[in-house]
C-alpha cells in the first residue's frame, strides 16, 4: 500500500509539473490571439508609452472646448472625457495618451 501512495503522489507531482511547464506557452498564445482580436489602439504594450497623463488630458480638453470635465476614463492607449460645453451640450472626446491628440 505504501509503495502505490508514493507512486500516486509521484505521478501527481509530475503532472503538476508539466501542466506549470505548458502554461507560458498557452498564455502567450492567448495574448497573441487577444492582440489579433482587438483594435491596436488597445494593445497592452503601448501603456507604457504614456507621455500625457490624464490630469494634462484633462486640461488639453478644458482648454479647447471651454467646458465642464463630468467624467474621465483611462482606456489605455487613450483618456474618454466627458464634457459640459458652454452651450450646455454633453460632448465625449477622446485623447491620444501619447500624443495628446484630441479627437
């Protein structure tokens, strides 16, 4: 009985081991799948590449449209900023966070 516990506990370890092994992999191909898939204004490298934060987003958009932030989002590689204008209309601009692009 103590030799087919040992056996046991062997043979679990070594799945343990070839499931750990095999996960980088698989995770890179679904990264790879995920950047195929999605739009690459929404690819996860280019977070790094900030050279506008969202409070210098925020005063680029206050600055051109003269009006009231309500909301700002980071969606990565871009800020979403809702904004009041002056005519009392709600206005959703998106700025480049690299580029400080507004659109």
């Amino acid at each position: 009985m103590f030799a087919s516990t040992r056996y046991i506990s062997r043979l679990i370890l070594l799945v343990a081991v070839s499931v750990s092994l095999g996960t980088p992999a698989l995770a890179d191909r679904g990264r790879e799948r995920w950047r195929d898939v999605m739009p690459e204004s929404y690819a996860p490298h280019q977070v790094d590449e900030r050279r506008v934060s969202i409070d210098e987003a925020i005063d680029i958009v206050v600055r051109r449209t003269g009006g009231r932030v309500l909301e700002a989002r980071d969606r990565g590689a871009h800020y979403r900023i809702k904004v009041l204008t002056r005519d009392k209309e709600v206005m959703i601009v998106h700025v480049n966070a690299r580029t400080g692009e507004m659109r």
